[in-house]
C-alpha cells in the first residue's frame, strides 16, 4: 500500500499498530509512533527493539556484520571441520553496495566520473570484510576491526605494509579464499602509490562515522534478533521448535516489533536505515525458507516518511517479491514528488507493486493531478428538449453525453478534514470517512499527549536499562527487583534513640552491630 499524504500518523500507522498480531517494522523519523503505541504492544507482550538514529544512547544495538551468513561446506560437514566455514559472499557484497549506495565521499579523483574508483574501493572494502570473518571472533567482527585494518595499509620503508603481511600469511593457508583473490586485484588495480592512498583515503572517509563513539557503541555488538521475524508467535509452537532442531540457534517467538528512527534535519546516519532494511529483506527470505516456504506469521512493514531512508538496492523488484511471504508493505509519502525523485525511470513500478493507495490530501499540485487521473471520468447524461410549431405541433427530446472528471484537482484540495480517497486494485476507487481512532478497541492504551495518561508514554531508555543485566526478567518474574543505586550517598552518625527504633522495626539486628 501506498499512503499519501496528510494525517497519515493518527488515522493509519497507529489504528495500524495498536491492531498488531504479527511481527512488526516501523520507520518513524519522530519517535512519535513508538512513543505512544510502545505501552500497548508492550502489554500485548511484545518485545520491542530500537535503532535510534536521533538519540544513539537509547538504541539497541545492531552491528550488520551479525547478519551474514556462513554456509558449511558438504566435505566439512561430512569430516566435522567445525572450524571451517564459508561466507556468503552475497551478502557481503549487498552490505558494501548498499553503504556505497547511500554515503558520498567526495573528491578530485572520484568526482571525474570514472567508474574505476568505485568499483576499486569496493574490491578493497570486501578483502577487509572477508578477513575480518574470517580470522576474528563474533565479538570483534564489526566495522572497528575494520578501521584497524585499514589503519595498517600504509607501507613502510620497503613498501610492504602490515596489511600485505596479514594477507599474505592467510595466502599460504587458504590460496583460494575470495578475500585473498580480491586483496590482490586490489593490489594490481592500485599498482602506483598515488593510487592506492587514493582509493585508501575515500574508503576511510565512508567508514568515518563508526569512528564516532556512539556509532561505534552502537553497531560494535548486536541485540536485534532479526531471526525473529515471521516466526510462530507460540513459544512452544511444534514448527518452532523444529526450526529450533534444525538450525541448532534458540531463536525466539515472532513476537517483536522493529522502530527505526531517523533525525528529519539530519540524514547523516540514515545509511545505518538503509542497511537495516536491506538485511530485513534478506532475514525475510530466509526465515520464509525455515517456515516452509512463506513466514509463519504475518508481518507488516510500515514506513513512514519512506523518503527519508536512503536507497534501498533492489526496492520495487522486493515490493513484488515479498508479497508472496505473507508479508505487507505500506509506503508513506508526503507527495508524489518523493516517491519520482528516488526513481525517476521506474516510480510508477512502485505504484504498480501496491495493491491499495490512501490518498488523506496533499497541497501538491502534482499529487492532486495523479490522484484526478487515477480517478478518471464519469459520464454524464444532459437532457435537451425542443417543439417544433406547425400543423403537428410536434416536440423532440435529445440526451448529449457529457464526461467529466470525478473529482477535479479543486475539489481534491478542498475534501473535507477527516475523508479519504481509497484505490483497491482491480476494484477501484472509493469516498469514505476515516477512521475515528478513538473507536479503536486498545485506544484506552494509546499515549495521548494532550490527555493526562503519562502512565501509557512508551520510554525505550528504561527499557535498555532494564535489559543491561540479564538477570533482570528472570528475578522479577519471580517478583524481586533490584533496588535503584542513591546517588551522593552521605553517611551520618545515628543517634540511640533512633537505634533503638532501628531495631524495634526490624530494619536492622542485633547481629549487624558487630564488628
């Protein structure tokens, strides 16, 4: 579905939200949607995972290097090499496309429009991610080992840098291994040293924010357990515990929810977004494998301000795809312009691969043309009569067919605050009112900000707090809580008679008086 344009927030993506009873992913650039339908799903029971791109303190964690996969080879299988492994190497050439995709590093030489940059930097880029795989732990496979890395490609007084001395030792033990094979068509693509600090500097300057400490905080490790997605919303569901059996990881119930949460004056980070979606997709395709062939339970996928994302490889040819995994789509736009201006040959194919458009109002001309368009006309009958005076006195009566549109951009522009135009595919159009989102069955768990009912305000930073110990469900599911930390604690000297009331109440005894 593609929603346009006004109002989308309180009569779709919340009516939406509080409805929920499969996994969810919400883009919402404000925080609001997490905000005030946080406390519901959280009732419902939801487990509710964060990327905050605006207040990286109050994120979970997600490192995307988590997310690509090993796959075992047969011989290692049957010889029970368990330290033997293979990576996928789609997935990591998709990670680097996608974070080349939506991070400019600009200069002399790669703004000449020469293709050669590009594609070297890449071939660098995917030898740094192969050897980080393949030689670091789970704990340090993540973009700081990869700008450690980089940091040992300069060459010393014999030309040979630490780099060249790592691969090389991984060549003698694995000759054909894919990060070898590109480290050396690196080597021969930046022969001249201008070359290669080239190529060096620009791949340093993409990865620069995870210098930064709190994007470095926030992608070094990973809670996110996108293998939820799409999973049997029963814990103890049979299905899940075969796939359980089957893949030997206790992944969890389908139950959770996904907010992503962008800056709107600020898409300096919003790669991270794209990167996450694009992984999404991936993690759809492969748990509907697990489950038979389309997920086991229904997720809905709405985002909101979708323009805000980045670009996503492959998006429309996703859109098509994903349908058929009991998977839904909404796309949230403020206009018609947005959605031309991210793909400007092929914005009506991302039309084409919605099966509804909810058209709220827009002030855009452009919208409203579309909109009277899709629409089209409506035949009119007007009656025309006339007499012809003579011996008969006859009269005749004709009908002139007139079209018009059914709705023209004026009257568009001026529909009433709380209607909607909805377009379902092969039925066509429908005026209707929208939905009163107070008639909403769980609307008693909405946060409203303009009503005294804080106590449903959704605060992931409490949560995180909450999750920082693991021990912390397990205790208070048995109802013991761990006691807040007095900060500036002051020490004071006790008198007898207050003693005496100490011990009389049973705070404290007899046996905590002795030294």
């Amino acid at each position: 579905m593609v929603v346009l344009v006004l109002g989308k927030s309180r009569y779709y993506f919340k009516p939406n939200i509080l409805s929920a009873n499969g996994s969810i992913i919400v883009t919402d650039p404000k925080g609001e949607l997490l905000r005030d339908c946080g406390y519901s799903l959280k009732n419902k029971g939801y487990t509710i995972k964060v990327l905050n791109l605006d207040e990286k303190s109050n994120s979970n964690h997600y490192n995307p290097l988590m997310y690509i996969k090993e796959i075992k080879n047969f011989d290692d299988v049957l010889h029970k090499d368990i330290n033997s492994h293979a990576i996928q190497e789609d997935d990591v050439m998709t990670l680097i496309n996608t974070l080349m995709l939506n991070t400019k590093v600009e200069t002399i030489d790669n703004t000449s429009g020469d293709p050669f940059w590009n594609k070297a930097e890449m071939i660098y880029l995917q030898a740094l991610f192969y050897y980080t795989l393949r030689h670091y732990d789970k704990r340090h496979q993540n973009f700081t080992t990869i700008l450690k890395l980089i940091r040992l490609s300069s060459p010393d007084n014999t030309g040979v840098s630490a780099l060249d001395r790592l691969f090389d030792e991984w060549a003698k033990n694995e000759p054909d291994a894919i990060g070898v094979k590109q480290y050396k068509h690196f080597k021969v693509a930046a022969s001249a040293p201008k070359m290669m600090s080239t190529i060096i500097m620009v791949a340093t300057a993409r990865l620069a924010a995870f210098n930064i400490k709190e994007i470095a905080n926030l992608t070094d490790t990973d809670d996110m357990e996108l293998s939820r997605i799409g999973m049997p919303m029963d814990d103890n569901s049979h299905l899940l515990k075969e796939i359980r059996n089957k893949t030997g990881k206790n992944i969890g119930n389908g139950k959770i929810a996904y907010f992503i949460i962008t800056k709107p004056s600020d898409s300096t980070f919003n790669f991270l977004a794209s990167i996450f979606y694009t992984q999404i997709f991936a993690m759809i395709d492969e748990n509907a494998k697990l489950c038979g062939g389309s997920l086991a339970s229904t997720l809905e996928i709405y985002m909101d301000e979708w323009s805000q994302l980045g670009e996503i490889p492959r998006f429309v040819e996703e859109l098509a795809y994903l349908r058929g995994l009991n998977v839904g789509i909404t796309v949230g736009l403020q206009s018609l312009s947005q959605l031309k201006q991210k793909y400007k040959e092929n914005w009506e194919s991302v039309l084409d691969c919605c099966d509804s458009i909810l058209f709220l109002g827009s002030n855009s001309k452009e919208t409203l043309e579309y909109i009277t368009t899709l629409l089209g006309k409506k035949t009119w009958y007007k009656k025309a009569t006339g007499r012809t005076i003579g011996k008969e006195k006859s009269s005749n009566t004709n009908w002139d067919v007139i079209g018009r549109e059914l709705a023209t951009i004026d009257e568009l522009s001026k529909m009433p605050k709380g209607n909607c135009v909805l377009f379902i595919s092969t039925v066509g159009a429908f005026y209707s009112k929208l939905y009163n989102l107070k008639e909403h069955p769980n609307y008693l768990e909405l946060y409203e900000p303009w009503s005294n009912n804080s106590k449903k305000l959704y605060n992931h930073k409490l949560e995180l707090k909450y999750l920082e110990n693991s021990n912390y469900k397990l205790l208070s599911d048995s109802g013991l809580y761990f006691a807040e930390p007095i900060d500036n604690l002051k020490i004071e000297e006790v008198d007898k008679n207050e003693l005496k009331e100490l011990l009389q109440s049973g705070v404290i005894h007899f046996e905590d008086l002795k030294i």
